[in-house]
C-alpha cells in the first residue's frame, strides 16, 4: 500500500504545489499530513466517477482501457475523468491547502 501512495504522491506533485514542501526538506510527519490533506480532497471534492477513476488508476494501477470496461465507457472518457480530478484536486490545494493540510 505504501508504494502505491507514493506513487500517487509523484503524480499530484507534477500538477499542485505540493512539490515545494518537500524540496524545503519536510519532515515524514509533515509530509504525511500533506498525504492526508490530498486523501480528503480526493475523498470529499471529486464527483463519484472521477473518484473511481482515479482510484482505480492510481490505487489498484489499472489501464485506462480496464478502468473503460469496467464502467462501459469510452477510454476518452475515463481519461477526462482522471484529467478533471487532477484539476479538483490542484484547485484545492492552490486555494484551500491549508484547511485540508492540518
């Protein structure tokens, strides 16, 4: 579970600002804090298709064409249900990161 976590964490830093914690030299339970604050985005923010998309995406490592069988869906779809998450999940971060961060 933890390497899939991280991997997760590399993928959001390429689209928040979360990257310049880490390059300051953050502490594990700091960097984990920020962990939990993008969970409860994740959680709370995203509507249910773009939730299982990124979940299944970036938890369970699945493709785009199994997340697209899955649902019965075109893998455009399934890919812009994944690309909007990305930019939930930056717009929460940029404007109410703090609030989630705690």
């Amino acid at each position: 579970m933890r390497k899939k976590l991280l991997s997760i964490s590399n993928e959001i830093d390429n689209y928040t600002s979360f990257i310049k914690y880490q390059s300051k030299g953050t502490n594990l339970g700091r960097l984990n804090e920020y962990k939990d604050g993008l969970r409860k985005i994740i959680d709370n923010e995203l509507t249910e298709k773009q939730r299982f998309c990124f979940y299944q995406r970036y938890y369970e490592n699945q493709s785009i064409k199994e997340i697209s069988n899955i649902l019965g869906i075109a893998d455009a779809t399934v890919y812009k249900h994944i690309r909007n998450a990305m930019k939930t999940i930056k717009s929460f971060v940029a404007i109410y990161g703090d609030e989630y961060f705690k």
